[in-house]
C-alpha cells in the first residue's frame, strides 16, 4: 500500500498571502489529522476529520482551517500568513475511527518570508 | 491536563548502551500511549504503543515501562546503535478525544 502523502513538500510564501495543502491517506483509512511541527512547540494538533467531518480542534486561531473530502482526500488552508507560520506540516492517518495507530506522511515544510 | 511532559531533552548514549525517555501525563482519560520515532525530513513513525492495562510491552529491542499510579511511562531502547539516532516522542490519547498529545520530543545520539 501507498503510505501517506502530502503535496506540495516544500513551500514559500509571504506575509499576507494564503496557502492550501494536501493529504492523501493509505488508502482505506478514513481519519486524516493535521499537526504543525516547529523547533520550539514541538508537534501540535491542529485539528483531525474522519469521514468528512471535523471531530477535533486544536488551540489555533481560525486562519487555520480544513476539510476532508469524499474519497477521504483532505486540505488545510491558512489565510493572512504570518512569519509565525513557518513549520512542518505533518499529516496522519489512521484506519480506524479511534485514531490509535497514525501514519505520517512526509509533512510540508512551508517558510513564510 | 493536556500535556505530555517529556525528558530528557537530547540524550547520548554510547553503542550497545541503554537509552531511557520518560513521559509524566496529568489526564487519567488517556487510555493510548505511542511512542514515535522522526528521522530528519521524515514524518514520526510508530514504534511501540501500550494501553494502561499492562505495566510493560516489548518488542525486539524496544520495552514500554507504564506506570498507570504515578502517570508516567518510559521507553527503553536496549543495545543502542547509530541507526537508532533520532528524535523521539511520546504521545498520548484516548478514546473519543480524536486528538493526540505529544511530548516535546527527544534526540538521541547514539556514538559509535
């Protein structure tokens, strides 16, 4: 099976603009979460989806938003970039509607000038 | 009461030695402990998970050490080698939340 993977792996944007990444889990599985990784927060929880529908949120202000489509597919946008946002992008995900065992992708490293 | 505290921050250890992380959690409700393993420019991998109804959980060279009274749990990494240099995290969760919690992470540097 194809692991998790994200698209684009490398981005770079300035203050103010927006951006939209993408996640394709294993196939079959239904639970795609988004983390954001940096040196000093380590790994945060932004939010998870299972079945198109947000289940979770993490502690982020509402430039941060997602959506998971049919086909499990899902994106996370980010509006009014700040300098702040520059982190890895990690995707997860997991067969099973508990999320016990994740599968990460490779994450999206975005630098925001 | 969300957070994974987790220590050391870096840790060295030499070849064929003996690496310990520990973890300390305040929710009772995490009923999931995974640690993951992150190789630079690759996504965490799971290694090991345990569930608070056993007390230890090995496999091959990895041993999850959980005690459920004191909230904490630790992962032991017996005969350590270079290829085990990496950064680790434990993580935690339980059902119904649909959110895990990470440590801060660890990175190991096994010397040859």
């Amino acid at each position: 099976k194809a692991g998790v993977t994200q698209t684009p792996r490398y981005l770079i944007k300035t203050r103010g603009q927006q951006v939209t990444l993408s996640c394709s889990p294993i196939s079959g599985h239904r639970s795609v979460s988004w983390y954001q990784q940096t040196p000093g927060q380590g790994l945060q929880f932004l939010f998870e989806y299972f079945s198109e529908t947000q289940r979770n949120k993490g502690n982020f202000p509402g430039r941060f938003s997602g959506r998971q489509f049919s086909n499990s597919r899902s994106e996370m946008n980010v509006s009014t970039l700040e300098l702040g946002d520059s982190a890895l992008y990690l995707c997860a995900s997991s067969s099973g509607p508990q999320m016990d065992t994740q599968y990460f992708g490779p994450g999206t490293r975005l630098t925001v000038l | 009461q969300q957070q994974v505290k987790q220590s050391p921050q870096s840790l060295i250890v030499q070849k064929g030695g003996i690496s310990i992380i520990n973890c300390a959690y305040e929710n009772t409700a995490f009923d999931y402990f995974p640690w993951y393993q992150q190789f630079p420019g690759k996504g965490p991998a799971l290694l090991i998970a345990i569930r608070p109804d056993v007390s230890e959980k090995k496999e091959g060279r990895f041993t999850i050490s959980f005690n459920k009274s004191a909230k904490q749990f630790s992962l032991h990494i017996m005969d350590s080698q270079p290829g085990d240099s990496a950064t680790y995290f434990c993580a935690a969760s339980y059902t119904g939340g649909f959110k895990t919690i990470f440590g801060a992470g660890t990175r190991l540097f096994v010397k040859a």
